[in-house]
C-alpha cells in the first residue's frame, strides 16, 4: 500500500464469515470523500452509511465489511476532493482474518 508503512496501519482482529466496522471522518461540506481500496476476493462491503454530527460539518463514515476468507489483508483508503485528481491523505488497516468456530 502506497503511502501508509506497515507500522501506521491500525490492525483489526475478525474470523471468516464476520462482520466488522470501520469509522473515518468526513468533511462532506468541503466535499471530502474516503475511498475504500481492497480485495473483494477477500471482503464484500456490507453497508456503508454516514452518520452527521450537531457541531461540525464532518461528519462520520462508517463501512461494514465480511471478512469472506482466511488470512492477513489490507484495506487502504484514500481520502479525495472532488476537484482534486490525486488522494490528499491516505490511511490502512491490516485486517487478520482467522477460521470460523
């Protein structure tokens, strides 16, 4: 994953058949967007919902993902600007994904 080193990506813990969360920050106002990067061989995103909060113009995204196999994936996001053609920021997740009980 270009741009995010191992040690900067948060790690997420799940098993095959799970479904986990993840939340990033949003200034939907300034036209911000996070684009989820990752191997749909691995993960089907299940939901993706934003949740608007009173005090600031961001607001919340929030992507639910199956973990469809076993093993260690990364899932990237690049946050984009709807003028801009290149990501301004880029953040990962290292996603282990063990057998289901």
């Amino acid at each position: 994953m270009d741009g995010v080193t191992k040690n900067q990506q948060k790690r997420i813990e799940t098993r095959v058949g799970a479904l986990f969360k993840i939340r990033m920050w949003e200034d939907r106002e300034r036209g911000e967007i996070w684009i989820p990067l990752y191997d749909p061989t691995a993960f089907i995103l299940v939901d993706d919902d934003y949740e608007e909060t009173s005090t600031y113009n961001a607001g919340m995204r929030v992507l639910e993902f199956e973990a469809l196999k076993m093993g260690q994936y990364e899932i990237a996001f690049e946050k984009r600007l709807g003028w801009k053609f290149t990501a301004e920021n880029r953040k990962g997740f290292l996603v282990h994904v063990e057998e289901q009980d």
